[in-house]
C-alpha cells in the first residue's frame, strides 16, 4: 500500500511505513480509549484525575507520593494536589511510613471501594464493547503481540538507562502489563 503524497504542487506516491501507521494507530486508539472511558466514568462523577490516582494506589498499596507521581508522569506536586483532593473526598488516606519521616504511604480507604467496584464494572462493560468485533483468537494473538512489542520496549530502556519499563508498570488488581 502506498500513500500519496501532495509536496510542492508534485503528487508523489511514496510506498508506506507500516510501522509509523501501526504506531500511529495505537497513539490515537489508547488516546480514543481512554477519553471514551472518562465520558463513561464522568457520568458517575468520577475524573480522569480520581480514576487514575485511585487505580495507582490500588495497584500498589502504600505507595508514596513520589511513586504516585512518577506512575502517573506528573510532578510531585501535582501528584500532591491529585492525593490532597482524593484524600478530601475520603477515598485515599495518607499514613506515616516507618522506614522514612519525610515520606506518607497512600492507601485505599474503605469508602473507595464501592467507588472501585463501579470503575471495574463500568471497564469491564467497556472492553466487552470495544472488543466486541474480535473473537478469542484474534484477541489471543493481539495480546501476545503487544506483550512482545512491551517487553522489546522494556528491554530497550533499560540498555538506555530510562526509567521503569512499561510491562513492569503495575495495572489494577497488581498485575503489570505482560
């Protein structure tokens, strides 16, 4: 397949890079994904910034402020704000960590899990619709490719010295990415 190409007045037909369109196309799906799944979380008055921080914690409880923030790929202060606001609404608590004084662990409260309940039921029901047009094969497949690209990915930044490796970041319930 090739793409035509509009430079200068001239149509150009340059054959196409399938590994820029696949790349391309995960961009804007996990972009059209999540958005879609903060529509469905907003109307039970759940944020993007709640959801996320909540499923951080719940993936790692006793985590610090400053793991948050790396997890979440925001400052340290903005992570604070993120922990303050959720702390206000009694779904998170800060508690002492034994190991350092300067450092809170954050923890899931009690009244976040009815709001954890409804996250995993509203993201169950969303992946069976977005999922819906591929039989268990296809998702089979789909799955082991994307572990392979993740572990390649991870691999690579670790030669480079980068931080935490994508399959190794932990998702709800604990498990990481492969």
């Amino acid at each position: 397949m090739s793409h035509v190409v509009a430079t200068q007045g001239m149509v150009i037909e340059e054959p196409s890079n399938p590994r820029r369109e696949i790349g391309l196309k995960m961009a804007v799906l996990a972009r059209q994904m999540r958005q879609r799944f903060d529509e469905r979380v907003e109307q039970m008055g759940v944020t993007r910034a709640k959801w996320v921080l909540i499923a951080a914690v719940a993936g790692d409880p006793g985590t610090t402020q400053r793991e948050i923030a790396a997890k979440l790929e925001v400052s340290d202060v903005t992570a604070g704000r993120m922990i303050d606001r959720v702390s206000a609404d009694g779904l998170i608590e800060r508690r002492e960590n034994p190991h350092d004084r300067r450092a809170y662990r954050i923890f899931l409260t009690p009244a976040a899990q009815p709001v954890m309940a409804k996250l995993a039921t509203a993201a169950e029901a969303y992946e069976r619709e977005m999922f819906a047009c591929m039989d268990e094969s296809e998702l089979a497949t789909m799955n082991a490719l994307l572990d392979k690209l993740s572990l390649h990915l991870g691999n690579t930044r670790r030669e480079t010295g980068d931080r935490k490796a994508f399959h190794d970041i932990p998702l709800a319930g604990g498990r990481g990415m492969s």
